[in-house]
C-alpha cells in the first residue's frame, strides 16, 4: 500500500538516508565526488532538514510503500515570488524507481500547491541530470538557466516551470 504524509522533524533523518542512497547514484557521472559530499553534507543534513520542517520553510512529504519509507520530496512558496511554488527536491531510492514513485511524490506537491491557490510550479534540475526527461514527460518546460555557487562548487542548472 502507498502513502503520503507530510514530514515531521522527527523524520529529518529518514529524509537524510534516501538522499545518501540516492544522491550518489543521480550524480555520480555528472558531478564531482566532492561536490556532492558537500553539498550532501551542507542540505541533507539531519539538523537542517529537521529545522526546515519545524519552521515551515519548506514542507517535505514521504512516500511509503507498505510502510517503508522510498521517496520524498520539499517545496515552498519562492521568497522573491510568492505566486509561485518552488520544488526544492524529489528524491525516490533506486530501487523503486520506475514504479511511478516520483510521479506520485509530484502529483501531490502539484494538488498542494494548487490548494494553496498558486498554479505555477518551478524546479532546478541539473544540465546533464537524465531527471529532466521525466519532468519533460510531466509537463515541465525549461524557462531558463542559471548557475548557482555552492560553496566552492557551481550548480550549473535549468529551472523549469509548469502551469498548473
């Protein structure tokens, strides 16, 4: 059986561990070994996910399959523009991908998002990140590129955007 269910800041750790599980495999052979121990180390890690949650600046959900935790994703209003909804991070563990885990994860922040009365939803996904063919598939379209530092590292992405 699947679930969603928004995230409390007890599950900060869970989050963690699908992001170590996941993170080396999504970017493995396109990004540095010390770029994504980094920026692993400085997003993913419990203290601040934990914080993120508790004070609502971003709501996180996880998916569970037969109580088991294999994806989650985050999203929030964008500070500089209220009207729309950022989705900060989708992540599902490699071994329930493809079974439609990510699809469902987005469904929900969509349904969310529109909830909240905003219809546009953007997300950053990396240059060469082979996730961008999936967000394609969802709806998606590239409205620009942007390069963002990241402590000694640069996030060389395209933000994409769906009306929704």
């Amino acid at each position: 059986m699947i679930t969603i269910l928004e995230a409390t800041g007890n599950k900060a750790g869970v989050i963690c561990e699908i992001a170590e599980n996941t993170w080396w495999q999504a970017y493995g052979k396109i990004l540095p070994e010390g770029q994504i121990a980094y920026m692993l180390e400085k997003i993913y890690n419990k203290e601040s996910i934990k914080q993120q949650i508790e004070n609502g600046s971003q709501k996180y959900l996880l998916l569970f399959d037969d109580e088991k935790p294999v994806g989650f994703a985050s999203f929030a209003p964008r500070m500089e523009s209220p009207e729309t909804y950022k989705l900060h991070k989708l992540y599902c563990l490699p071994v329930g991908q493809k079974k439609g885990y990510g699809k469902m994860l987005l469904k929900e922040v969509e349904r969310r998002t529109t909830l909240a009365g905003v219809n546009i939803l953007e997300l950053n996904v990396n240059g060469n990140n082979t996730a961008r063919g999936f967000y394609e598939k969802m709806g998606f379209k590239v409205a620009y590129e942007e390069d963002i530092p990241i402590g000694p590292f640069w996030m060389n992405d395209f933000v994409m955007r769906k009306h929704l």
